[in-house]
C-alpha cells in the first residue's frame, strides 16, 4: 500500500557535483521516489547526492549517497560504480532493502518484542556491501575530512541498530553502562565487536544483542602517529585516544579514495 504521508518526488533534494549532467535529477527522484513510495510509515525528507571522483585511476569513480527521514529516524546507504547508471540502480536496489530492514527492526522495538536469537539483525542474512577503497600509496595519504560532534549516550544494542540503519562499518558512541566512549564494528564469531577506551564488560548493557568484548584498551597516539599505524595495518579504521589530556574516543578511517577521514567529539576540534 503506497504511503499517501510521504514527500513528493519533487521534494527529494538532489545534489550533483559539477561533472554530473542536471538532467540525471529527474531520475535519481523518480528512483528514489519509486522506494519511498511503498514505505508505511511518512518520509519526511530525503536527500540524495552524486559525486564523480576526479582521479582517472579510481576503479569505481561515481559515488551515490541517500539520506531519507523515516518518520524521524535516519536510513543512510551509499555506493560506489563505474558509471551514473549503475549508480542509480545499485542505491534504488539498496535503499529499498535498508528501509524494509529499518522498518522492520523500528517496528519489533516499537512492538517490544523478544529477540528470536543471533539472526534478529539479519547481519549474516544480509551483510552490508562496503566499498573497497582505491590503493594509494601511503605517502600520498592525507586526512581530508574532519568530523566532529557530541557523541550519542547509548546502549550497544541501540548502537547497532543506528550502525545498520545507517549502513555504516562502525560507530562511535558512548556506552550508556559503562560510561566509556566505545566503538562497534562488524567482526567475530557472532557479527559484532565492541572496543573501549578502557574496557568495562561487566558493565556493558548489549541487550540482547549477541557481541564480543575486546580486552585492549584504545592506543594512546597523535593523530600523526594513528595515520602511521593504520598506514601499516592495513585495516579500515583505527580508534584512539589522543595524548593530550582529553579522555575521549577517536576513530581516523579510510575513505574509498584512498584519504583518511577522522571523527572526534566536537569539544576536541582544533
């Protein structure tokens, strides 16, 4: 049943970097429009951008992103192809299944409902595709993008339903048992894995939420010296603790271009 609540297709925002031709806007909202369209519940805004990177030598250039408000809550899912085409069809075909997934899950804890086991977050039913990132080289490496804002107080099992909604690969928040800045990632035996500043498991509230613990504190390193660490790890993000007498989390991650972006709590922006 269509959803009469929702936003028009003109109403979905479309931005398009300058290698973009406008006339994909029309079809990026008739996609996207297609999607929202069959959603129970009202969309309040939805927010679509697409982005071509300017090196020749990156496999899958065009990046598309879409930001959608469903009834309060945020669905995010992004990808990357060669062409605008394949883009297009790829995010339709994944915000599709992110909303139904959402919809789902907000539904079961609206209904308060027993978690059935370790598939209630469908992560090996369905995991999320994450995009591989072009191999620059090291040296040519920079941190490009600084985000910074208060940390949302949570439990674990309410940081891995955001993580989902929002397709992301880990998130940063503070656990609401322990009081540590912590980060959640997919990893390990049952799908997710927490790390601590300072690891607390006895008082971790994951829910129901199956979950692994690690037993090592965060690194204690410059943003200079994290870059050097995840440069030699190989690994997609790095989370950390800065040695200047700030006692909260940061996590400096790779970005499919080959960059580093770094997320910190807003009072640490310098």
């Amino acid at each position: 049943m269509a959803n009469t609540s929702s936003i028009s297709t003109a109403e979905i925002r479309v931005s398009l970097d300058e290698s973009i031709p406008e006339d994909v806007t029309p079809e990026v909202q008739r996609r996207v429009g297609a999607v929202l369209d069959h959603l129970r519940q009202p969309v309040l805004a939805a927010r679509v951008r697409i982005t071509r990177h300017g090196d020749p030598a990156v496999p899958r250039p065009v990046s598309a992103q879409a930001n959608v408000d469903v009834n309060g809550r945020l669905v995010r899912v992004q990808v990357e192809a060669e062409t605008v085409g394949e883009a297009l069809a790829q995010l339709e075909e994944k915000l599709r299944h992110a909303a139904e997934r959402a919809a789902a899950r907000w539904k079961d804890r609206t209904d308060r409902k027993p978690s059935p086991g370790p598939h209630e977050w469908r992560h090996i039913d369905e995991p999320a595709s994450h995009p591989s990132y072009f191999p620059r080289p090291a040296e040519e490496r920079r941190v490009l993008r600084h985000k910074a804002f208060g940390l949302a107080v949570c439990t674990v099992e309410e940081a891995a339903f955001d993580m989902d909604a929002l397709d992301y690969d880990f998130h940063l928040f503070t656990e609401l048992g322990s009081g540590e800045d912590s980060v959640l990632y997919r990893a390990g035996p049952t799908g997710y894995r927490l790390a601590q500043l300072t690891p607390a498991p006895e008082k971790v509230e994951s829910g129901s939420l199956p979950l692994t613990i690690s037993e090592r504190p965060a690194a204690v390193l410059s943003t200079a010296a994290a870059v050097d660490r995840l440069n030699l790890s190989g690994q997609p993000f790095l989370f950390f603790r800065p040695p200047d007498g700030h006692h909260r989390g940061r996590v400096l991650y790779r970005r499919y271009d080959g960059h580093y972006g770094l997320i910190t709590q807003a009072e640490l922006v310098e």
